[in-house]
C-alpha cells in the first residue's frame, strides 16, 4: 500500500480560482487557512479563531501503585454557564463539535499531548466566554468507566478587554470527589474576585447578625453625639441588606433579634433623631442617595425604635411618655415635609419621595403598639393629606402614591380608623379618576374598600351627593365579584345608585349604570327602573358619554372579564331599541350615536375578549357557556348602523377607521359581518358628491396605521376584496369600485410584507427593499402623495441607519423634486416646521448635498450646489452664494484626489414562493459594499434568507421552482455597461473621473457563460469556446433610491471565439493602460504590486498560453480558409496582440522606472519572456503577411486593370520624445495604389492606433478615407503588400518596385517641403523594415 500526494500551484484569488477550475470544489473540496495573516488584509475579511495547543500535564499518583490513564475534556463555556455549541474544530473538512476528548497515554501521570485544536468562537460570544478541562481516569479493567477527577478553566479575555496572550499558561487543576460529576455547567464557573469579596463579606456580616448589631448599639450607647449617626448608617446598610433576594431569608432572623434579644432601650432617641436629621435635610442635599436608603430602611427602622421604646418603658414604668410622642409627631412633621415638595423638577427628590412612600405603609403595625387606632389614624391622614393635590407631578409617582394609598385600605375594617382615612382616600382617587389618569389601580383600591365595608356603614358614611359616589359606585362591579352570596346587599347598592344616577354628574352616570346593569342580573326590575330617571335620552346619553370609564373595568384584575362582557351587551341590547326609538328620526342626535358606536367599538377590540390567544379548553369552555361577545355586539352594530338610514353620511368618513379596526379583528363572523358596512359608506358617498373620495382617503390612511400595529392577516385581505368585489359588481359605479376595492387588496398585501420584515429581526436590505416597493405603490398606483412622503423619510433613516449614504440622498431628492422655488407657505409636516416651499427645498438640498459628500458621490452633487447657487445668485445672497460655490470646488478636488473603490455588481433571482411578494420570482441586480466579493456576498444573502437554498447553475429555473412552497435563490457576479461611453474615450479626462462614470448611472449589466458549440477542441479549446452573453436592463438606474433594483428586461446572444479573443484581448489592453497611467501621474504611491502583477500574469499567460493560443486557434491557415468571412476580425486580433505588446513594453519601462533593487530578477524574468512573447508573435504575424498576400494575389487575377485605382489619403506618424502617449503627427501625403476598389474587405487594415492613443481599435479603411499609420508597423503594411503586388506573376500587372510605387504615388502629390521631408521620412522607415 502507498500514499500518493499530488501539488497542483493555482494562481489568483479564491473567487478566480473557483471560476477557473469549477471541477476541483466539486468534490467537497477542505479550505484551509493559513495560520498567519495575508500580505494584504481587505477590509471585510473577519477571522476570529483562536489556535490552543494542549501541550503537557503533570498529576500527582494520589497514593496509588500505578499512574493513570488521563483523558483531558474541553468545553468552551460562557459566563452563564451555558456550553456554546459547535466551537471546537479538530482540522479542516472536519464538522465542528461542542466538545474535545484528547488521545489517551497508558500509565502516564505526565502525558505530552502536543494536539492544537482551533475555537471558532463567535465574535459577540467571546467576551465572557472561558474553557474548562475536566481530566478522567480512563480504567482498564471497565472500559466503559471514566472517573473525573479533577477540573480546570481558563477565562478566554482579561479584565481589561484583551484577549488571552499569545503564551504558555499554566492552570490549576481543582481536584474533584471520585463520584463528582458537572450537573450544572455554570457551577464550575467561579465569580470574580471583586464579587466574591463582596458576597462573602455580606453573607458573614448577616451570619453573625447578632453579634454585629448587639455591639453597634453598644457603640450607640456608649458615645451617642460621637458616634450616633455612624451607627444610624450602618444599621440602614444592615437592614438595606435585607431586602436583597438572595439574603431575604435572613428577615425571620432579624425579626426574632429584635423581639427575644434586642437591648437598646436608649437607642430610640438617638434613631428618631437621626431619622428626623435626613428628612430635614431632604430639600437641600442635592445627592440623596443615603436619604433614599434611609427611607427604605423604614420599616425595621420604626420596629428598633417601638421596641426600644417598649424596653425603656417597662425598665422606668412609662417615663418620658409624653417626650416620646412629642418626637413621634415632630417626626411626622418632617414627614409631612418631604411629601408636600414639589419634585417636578427635581428628579433626585422625585425618587426619595416614591422610597419613602412605598415604606410608609409598613410602619402602620407598628405605630398601633403604641398608639391607639384613631391616633395612628391620623398620622396617616395628615401624611396622605401633605401629598400635592395634583397628577402632574409624573406617572411614576402616581403610581406610587396610589399604590401607598392602595395598602391603607385593609384599615377601613376597623370602623374607628375608616371615618378618618376615607374622605382623603377618596379626595385623591377623585382627583384621579376625574383625570381619567391610573383608572386600573384607582379601580382595584375601590374594589378593596367595597370588598372589606359593612352594608350599615356604607350608609351611615356616604352622602349620596358626596363627589367621589359615583367613583365607588364604579366598583360595585368588584363588589359584586368578590363577595357574590350578598344579593340583598347589591340589591340595596343598585336601588341607591339608581336613586343617585339622576344627580350625578353626566361624566359619571355610565358607572353608575353599568353597576345597576350588574345588579339587574339579580334583580331585572332594577335595569328598568332607570328608565324613570329623568328621560330616556339622558339614559342614553349617560351610557354611552365616558366608554373610557368601560375599559378600566375591564382592565381590573379583580373583575372576570367574561361576566363583564355579558353585562355590557345586555346593557347594549336593551339601549339599542331605545336609541333608534328616540333618536333616529326628528330628534338625530350625532353626539349620541356617535358614542353609541364608540362604545361598541371599544367592546370588541378588548384584549381580555380575544379568544384567539387564550388556550382551546378555555375557549370552547367560555363558548359553550356565553358564545363569542364580539360577534353579538358586531350584530347590535350592523343593526344599527342600517338603521340610521340617510343620517348614514354623517358618520362618513369619521367612523371608517373604528369599523376599520373592527373588521381587523381575527374573527371571521365579525369580519363578515362587518366589511359590507364599507360598500354601503362607498355608496351613500357616491349618492351625494358622485365619487367615494373621503371613503377611499380615509380607509387608505387608517389601513396603513392599523396594518403596521400588527392587525390584520393573509386571509382578511381575501375575504376583503371578496365580500368588496360582490358587492360593487352589482352597482352603477362598479368599474371606479372595483379599481379602488382591487388597490385596496394590492396595498394590504404590500403593507403586510412591510410589517413583517419591521416586526421580526430581518436584515437591513430587506426592510429597505419592502420600503422601496411599498413607496412606489403611493406614488405610481394610488397616487397618495403624503403617504410617500412619509415612506420617502422612513426609507432615508433605514440608509442612514445602514451608512448608505448616496441612496439616503437620492431617496431624499424624491421629496426635494416635488417641491418648487416658490414662497407658498407649507404647514408642519413631520419634522419640518411651518415655513416656505423655498426654505424647505433649500434645506433639504443642502442635507442632500451633505449626504452625498458623506458617500463620496460628489459628480451628484455638483448639480444641486449649482442649482443652490443660481437660487443665491437671482437672491443676491453672496455670502450663501460664496459658501456653495466653496463647497463645489472642493467637491472637484475630491474627486481628483480622493480615492474611491469601484463596486461590484451582482445579480439575485429570488425565486420560489416563500418569498415576500416584492421579491417573489424576480431578479434584481444589487450595488455591492466596498470590498465584497460574491462569496461574502453571497454568504450574506444567504444569512439574510437563512431558509433559502442556493442555486449551484445560472440557468433560468423551471416552473416547477418558480411555484414551489421554498425559497431558491440564484446569484452570480454582473458586470456593468456604463451609458457616458464618450467620457470612457476621451484621451484627457483622468482615470479617476473614468472610474467613476464606469460604474454609477448604469442601468445595463452584461454576465458572460462560456460554452462549447459542437465537439470540444481538445488541443486547443479557444477554437470551440463560445460566449453566452445576458444582457440584463434595471427598472432605474445604480446607485439610486436602493442598493438593488429589478431586471425589467433581458437579452441573450452569442458570441463567437474570435469574438470573444478580440474582447479579452482588448479588456486587458485597457487595463494595462489605466494602470499603467496611475503609475506614471503618480496616483499610486508606494509600492508597485499591482503592476508587477498584471504585467506578470499577461507576459506569462502570452507565453504559456492565452495569446499564444489565439494564435494557434485563429492564425491558423485552415482557420483562415473555412472562415474567410473573418478576415477582417482576425486583422483587428492581430493589431490588438500587436498593441499589446507596445503596452506592455511601455509598462515594463515605467516598472524598470519604480522596481525596488530586491524586485530586478522578477523584473529581469518579465524583459526575458517579453522578448519570447515578442518574437512569437512577430513569427507568426510574418508567415500570415505572406499567406495574405498569396491570397490577395488570387483574388487580384479575378479583376481587370480597367478597375480604378484606390486614392488613399495617409496620415504618417513618427515617433515623439514623449514617454506616453508615443505618437505625434508628423505630415500628410496622398497616395493612389492599384487595387480594385470591390475587393477592398478582403484587404487588411491599413490603420493603426488612433492619434495619441497606443491601444486604441483599428478602423476599416474606406475609399477616399484618410488613415493613421503607426511609424514603423504600418509603413510595413503598406509596403508588405507593394512587395505582393510587384511579385505578382500575372501580365496583366506592370510590375514594379514597392519602392517605386510608393514614391510614385507620393511625387504626384508632393508640392511643398513638407511632402518632400515626409518622402525622406518615409524611405528611412522603409529602409529600418
């Protein structure tokens, strides 16, 4: 058996080597990366592996008589313990793994292991992330048993950020119990030394609680003025620790110390004392931090200074009583104070205030230990009383304060207590409610008092006429909720609210009777009865005015939703008939039936309704007790709205958008019940104005709102247009509905593609590419300008979000063309203030402008700084006029200056109906990042659509992906086809200006796919390879309003092999010249790399192939006889192989000029195989002059002398003493040879490079035509073929010297000087041939 290795040296990128040699990654191909880095790291090129060598261990033998068989395990952990997955890679080929078992030496307690794994961590997972080792003892005797027996970690990153040293560490190795096993992960992880210094100091101070607190009062006692406050704050830090989590369960110890062992009898004094110190001082003291902690601190605060108190009295028989509660209410007092601040701007005494309004509700216990209820009382009061009257003061200090309020109402039991709090607990839920402000926790207090009141006190303290009744009659729901066995008791509360309703305040008569509705479940006459207060009208009115006052109940925790539900629809039910009997007709009233539908509304869009996101139980069980509310009270609603009758048009187009919302719920008998209400709104309108404008408007603006809310779904935008379509298909106007109904649809199924790439983590070009289309929908399908106004700015924050600066610029050019140079006055629209069409159009070019500096598209925005300037011009703003002119000059030096990196293009089929509907089997061609290349590209496009599968072919797919339930997508590189082709040619302009009209304003992009036609030339197979060229036409053109943009055209052709050699050839020839042009203007500086390299790979692909094989393919006289229809594109290969060669010759001068000295053998190895080069093709080219001439010999014998001879205008160059361009006019002659003018195709051209361009094509010589001629190379054309003429052996030709026919020619016209120096000119060129 052998191992046979075979080297293969490719040379190129990675991308240039798979297009080149497509079979080798074919076969499941290892890549392999170096371990150092690249001569050139590009910017995008992320690596992020750590190489570990596990290199040695040393064990102890632990005692026994033979050594171990060790066998080390690595996991990579983060810091939650949490083992990452697929992070440890054995070699390349290899999957990776999320663990490592190292080999296993026999007997070795100090194995060498020497195995380097690598740890493709990912970049947001290092930090925090650390490897541990576990070492087992691998028995021989049970080959299954491995017994851990000890551990090890390393942390992957320093405290400083930094990654671990390039080094040999050494780690510890933690030993372990025999039977000891990693339950949990993150156990083995330990803390830092900072938190465990920390957490071991907090557990031991709380272990020796006792001990600790027994001599901080001993402290106290000792040296009160000294030390005092020192211990005042150490206690607050102690009961501070308390309220942490992880020591919560040290409370029961704190709360047995100090009742069994606390001893401080005089330490009460010092702590009210302290205490009344810190809320004194709350109101000067800017850092309260210490005050906040006091404050939270209360509640043990006030249990030590009971107790103390406690102690002392029984220690001198009650002493000092009256001294003790005089400091009790000074320290209420104090209280009081720091309540009654205004913190509105004062966010540090903001939060003092809320810390000790959370505590204050635990010192009520024990205050009553000294103090009688009523006593205690009204500490309370006078505390509640302090606070601001006002619910300004913000919403989280609302909720505080209610939330204190809230744990005061278990005292309304004790009747002593319940006289005192009640009036200013119901004060500021009043003040509250009135606001419509924190309604759930308003509600849930009032629920608590209503749950904990007896029926004899309920009377005795409530005034039917007292402001806050209604409020409590707003909880009788709650009431009824928590105690349901008292009927009488409701009984006896709806009959009174009833009694109260007609002199409540409207605002609170829907309370008032939604709880008599609630209680007309027990007694139906009570429900009744309302209709003798007052009037039924006021009935209405007051069931329907406050809907607000609906939704809080049914936020209360306390309240069961579906009871509720049921309650209001019957209410509903049994006002309806009311409603259309007193209100319909004479007596319409808009407000009523207004809130009626309101109410409604409300109702259905509930939360606690939605049984779609409840579980299935709960929902059959709640349908087979009561139905689905919604649908019943859709019911009430349809009903009603037909009842409105011609009154109808009043709710248009106000009530489209809640009936909108409506029909969003994901119910479809609601649905269906409720979407034809839009075909009526579309046909009242129609009646009255003859078109459903406001409809249309309206629904299309509230759709947009609600859809991006998340409503809405696949299935309603088809039973939308369904139901919509039905209905419009039997009216007059059907062609105008049918269009709007069919718009509608369209703009549903844009809007729910645009909802969900905002609503998931979808990539940037996505949700760019979903703005994009929905944006164009506005503006060319439903013509809503404001609409696309709006997309206009949210797609220029996703471009600047992404650093895409250019189409951030041009997206907002969109916005800046609608406007015009005019002084009408705009009014406040987004983020713009009102102010002139001019202002606004002047600031948004000039932000546009600054975007497109900010994307190095300057040749953008020299248009808009002029037409800034002519603005400031007919102005007479010279001082804006200088500023805009500054900043175009220096966008011209940028642009000279600058350098600037051509993108690359790739094209994307998306294809397969997974995909969003934008991008459903379409094509579109996308504007690459700086440095991206197809396979980073390609791997984006592919972590963007992580459930998509990628097209290995370019071929266009079949109908049976294209309808398939996946996601295909098809890319491959572009190149583009600039439109300013006369800028590309100008010899002047510079490169760089070049460079940038080569790949911006492009809308065309040409992908090449090589081919053979016919059997496969196997010597030679540029003989049989043929091109397939796409051409393929955007919708806009790149860079625009998005990085890509669809293909809304294709063409393919063909093209032939020599066709294709005269491009490649010529391609080349073109780059060799920019490049070289760089060098000599000295736009490259430094090294010369990039020439060494382009020159190398066209020497030597000349000499070894390429050109070399053209010619063998093309040159070839079997070639030439089978195609004589190529004659003239084989002559137009030549002079580009020949241009070739002058190139390189001139760029191998300009590398001898920069070379470094360590560079000359390279440089040396070029000048050897350029003479190669050279030679062969001059061999070749002298065997096909003589082949040309044989043939254009035969085809002279076919054609009389009676022919007229070809007058030929030339123009002769000479060589300049310039380095580049080479060439110079040097004069004009005129020359007449013998050549049939009808066999003029079958001759070579007689032109060379166009006048200062050494590489530019060869033009087809016509009759009368005036030629160029390089010095040398086309004397020889033109002599070569007198040379044929004169060998000719047919008499009919007079023959004579090529010499003498030229000179002939030349004496004839020769008149001046100039012609006769030419001739001599001439002659010397002739003779060097």
């Amino acid at each position: 058996n052998c191992l046979i290795i075979s080297l293969q040296l490719l040379r190129g990128d990675m991308e240039h080597i798979r297009r080149e040699n497509p079979m080798i990654f074919s076969r499941g191909l290892a890549i392999t990366r170096k371990l150092g880095f690249p001569d050139v790291i590009m910017p995008g090129d992320i690596r992020n592996d750590l190489y570990l060598t596990l290199e040695k261990g040393d064990f102890e033998r632990g005692g026994k008589s033979v050594q171990k068989n060790i066998e080390v395990t690595m996991y990579v952990l983060y810091a939650d313990g949490e083992i990452l997955k697929d992070c440890i890679s054995l070699g390349s080929g290899e999957p990776n793994r999320s663990s490592y078992h190292s080999f296993v030496l026999y007997h070795s307690n100090s194995p060498r292991w020497g195995e380097i794994i690598k740890l493709p961590i990912p970049i947001d997972r290092f930090r925090g992330s650390h490897l541990r080792f576990e070492f087992r003892h691998c028995s021989t005797k049970d080959k299954g048993e491995k017994k851990l027996f000890g551990f090890a970690f390393s942390p992957l990153m320093r405290d400083d950020g930094t990654t671990l040293s390039d080094d040999i560490h050494e780690l510890y190795v933690y030993k372990c119990d025999e039977n000891s096993t990693f339950n949990n992960h993150g156990a083995a992880l330990p803390l830092g030394d900072k938190f465990i210094g920390v957490f071991k100091f907090d557990f031991l101070l709380l272990q020796f609680l006792q001990d600790i607190l027994d001599t901080l009062f001993v402290i106290l006692d000792d040296n009160t003025e000294k030390y005092g406050l020192l211990v005042f704050q150490s206690l607050v830090f102690i009961i501070n620790l308390l309220r942490d989590i992880k020591y919560f369960h040290f409370r029961p110890v704190m709360d047995t110390y100090i009742q069994k062992h606390f001893a401080g009898a005089l330490a009460y004094k010092e702590l009210i004392r302290c205490l009344k110190w810190y809320m004194d001082c709350s109101a000067e003291l800017i850092r309260q931090d210490h005050i906040q902690e006091a404050m939270r601190a209360l509640e043990y605060l006030f249990k030590f200074i009971v107790q103390s108190r406690i102690l002392y009295s029984r220690a001198t028989c009650g002493m000092e009583e009256e001294q003790f509660r005089s400091s009790i209410q000074e320290l209420f007092q104090s209280i009081r104070f720091v309540l009654s601040l205004d913190s509105r701007n004062s966010e540090t005494l903001l939060f003092t205030q809320a810390a000790l309004l959370n505590s204050f509700p635990t010192i009520f216990d024990e205050l009553l230990q000294m103090f009688t209820v009523q006593e205690v009382a009204e500490f309370v009061r006078g505390t509640l009383g302090s606070m601001p009257s006002t619910v300004h003061i913000g919403q989280s200090m609302d909720v505080v304060k209610l939330q204190s309020i809230g744990f005061f109402t278990f005292v309304f039991s004790l009747p002593e207590s319940r006289r005192i709090l009640l009036p200013v607990v119901l004060h500021h839920i009043h003040l509250h409610l009135r606001q419509q402000k924190e309604l759930l926790i308003c509600s849930g207090i009032l629920g608590s008092i209503f749950s904990i009141v007896k029926t004899s006190s309920l009377v005795v303290v409530l005034d039917p006429l007292h402001p806050p009744l209604p409020a409590l009659c707003l909880s009788c729901v709650t009431l009824a909720r928590v105690r349901p066995t008292k009927i009488p008791l409701y009984t006896l509360q709806s009959e009174k609210l009833v009694s109260v309703t007609g002199r409540c305040s409207s605002e609170w008569r829907p309370a008032c009777l939604c709880s008599a509705s609630f209680s007309a479940q027990h007694n139906p006459a009570i429900l009744k009865n309302c209709t003798t207060i007052n009037t039924p009208r006021n009935i209405v009115i007051c069931s329907t005015s406050k809907p607000n006052l609906v939704h809080a109940l049914f936020l209360s925790k306390d309240i069961n939703s579906v009871s509720l539900g049921v309650i209001i629809v019957t209410t509903v039910q049994y006002l309806s008939s009311a409603l259309h009997k007193n209100f319909t007709e004479t007596d319409f009233d808009f407000k009523v039936w207004n809130s009626y539908f309101s109410l409604a509304v409300l109702f259905i869009n509930q939360p606690s309704l939605q049984l779609e996101i409840i579980t299935s139980a709960k929902r059959k069980k709640i349908l087979d007790k009561y139905g689905d509310m919604r649908v019943m009270m859709a019911y009430e609603l349809f009903s009603m709205w037909q009842n409105l009758g011609e009154h109808k048009i009043h709710f248009i187009p106000g009530m489209i958008g809640p009936f909108l919302g409506v029909t969003l719920v994901p119910q479809p008998e609601v649905r269906n019940i409720m979407i034809p209400i839009f075909h009526d709104m579309m046909d009242w309108e129609q009646r009255k104005n003859g078109n459903f404008k406001q409809v249309e408007a309206e629904l299309i603006d509230k759709l947009d709102s609600m859809v991006s809310e998340g409503k809405g779904d696949e299935s309603y935008r088809e039973l939308f247009g369904l139901l919509l379509l039905e209905k419009v298909e039997q009216e007059t106007w059907r062609e105008t509905g049918i269009s709007f109904v069919t718009s509608v649809t369209r703009l549903m199924e844009r809007l729910l593609d645009y909802r969900d790439c905002m609503k998931g983590e979808e990539t940037e070009n996505k949700k760019i590419g979903c703005t994009v289309n929905l944006m164009n929908f506005y503006k060319s399908e439903i013509n809503k300008e404001e609409m696309y106004i709006r997309y206009i700015h949210k797609l220029c924050d996703m471009h600047l979000q992404a650093e895409n600066y250019t189409e951030a610029a041009f997206t907002l050019l969109l916005y800046c063309e609608l406007l015009q140079w005019e002084e009408r006055p705009l009014r406040e629209f987004l983020h713009y203030p009102s102010q002139t069409e001019w202002q606004r159009k002047e600031g948004l070019c000039r932000k546009i402008i600054h975007y497109f500096n900010k994307g190095k598209s300057w040749e953008f925005g020299i248009p808009l700084c002029r037409e800034l300037a002519c603005q400031y011009e007919s102005l007479y703003d010279y001082q804006s006029l200088s500023w805009i002119r500054k900043m175009e000059a220096s966008y011209y030096d940028n642009i000279m200056e600058q350098q600037r990196l051509e993108p690359e293009f790739f094209r994307v089929g998306f294809y397969g109906r997974k995909f969003p509907f934008f991008l459903r089997n379409k094509e579109y061609v996308c504007r690459g990042h700086d440095y991206e290349r197809l396979e980073a590209f390609q791997q984006r496009m592919l972590s963007e659509f992580p459930q998509a599968v990628a097209m290995q072919h370019p071929n266009h797919p079949d109908d049976a992906i294209l309808q398939c339930d996946a996601q295909y997508l098809q890319i491959y590189a572009v190149t583009p086809i600039p439109d300013y082709v006369d800028v590309l040619q100008m010899d002047r302009v510079p490169d760089r200006v070049k460079s940038f009209y080569r790949v911006n304003n492009v809308r065309k992009f040409r992908y090449d796919r090589p081919f053979h036609k016919g059997p496969k030339d196997k010597e030679n197979e540029f003989k049989s390879l043929w091109i397939e060229r796409t051409t393929l036409t955007l919708t806009h053109s790149l860079p625009g309003i998005s990085r890509w943009f669809e293909v809304e055209r294709r063409e393919l052709v063909e093209v032939s092999p020599l066709e294709n050699a005269i491009q490649v050839v010529e391609n080349k020839n073109q780059e060799l010249r920019a490049l070289i042009s760089q060098y000599q203007h000295k736009q490259v500086h430094g090294n010369i790399n990039l020439l060494s390299m382009c020159l190398n790979g066209v020497i030597d692909a000349a000499v070894n192939g390429g050109i070399a094989r053209y010619q063998e393919a093309f040159f070839d006289k079997d070639y030439i006889t089978k195609h004589p229809a190529d004659a003239e594109k084989i002559t137009q290969l030549k002079e580009l192989m020949q241009e070739q060669v002058h190139v390189l010759g001139v760029g191998l001068a300009v590398h001898e000029k920069f070379v470094h000295p360590e560079m000359r053998p390279l440089h040396k190895k070029l000048i050897d195989q350029f003479q190669m080069m050279r030679a062969s093709l001059y061999h070749v080219r002298g065997k096909e002059l003589r082949y040309m001439a044989h043939m254009q010999a035969s085809l002279w014998r076919q054609h009389s002398l009676s022919q007229p001879s070809l007058p030929i205008s030339l123009l002769l160059l000479t060589p300049s003493q310039s380095s580049f361009p080479l060439l110079s006019l040097s004069l004009s002659l005129s020359v007449s040879l013998p050549f049939p003018s009808n066999s003029l195709p079958s001759l070579p051209p007689l032109s060379s490079i166009m006048s200062g361009d050494p590489g530019s094509h060869l033009r087809k010589p016509r009759v009368g035509s005036t030629f160029v001629l390089a010095s040398l190379r086309g004397v020889r054309q033109l002599l070569g073929l007198a040379e044929a003429a004169e060998r000719l052996p047919d008499s009919d030709l007079t023959p004579r010297s090529p010499w003498q026919s030229l000179t002939q020619g030349l004496l004839l016209t020769s008149r001046s000087k100039d012609h006769i120096q030419g001739l001599v000119s001439l002659q010397r060129s002739y003779r060097e041939c």
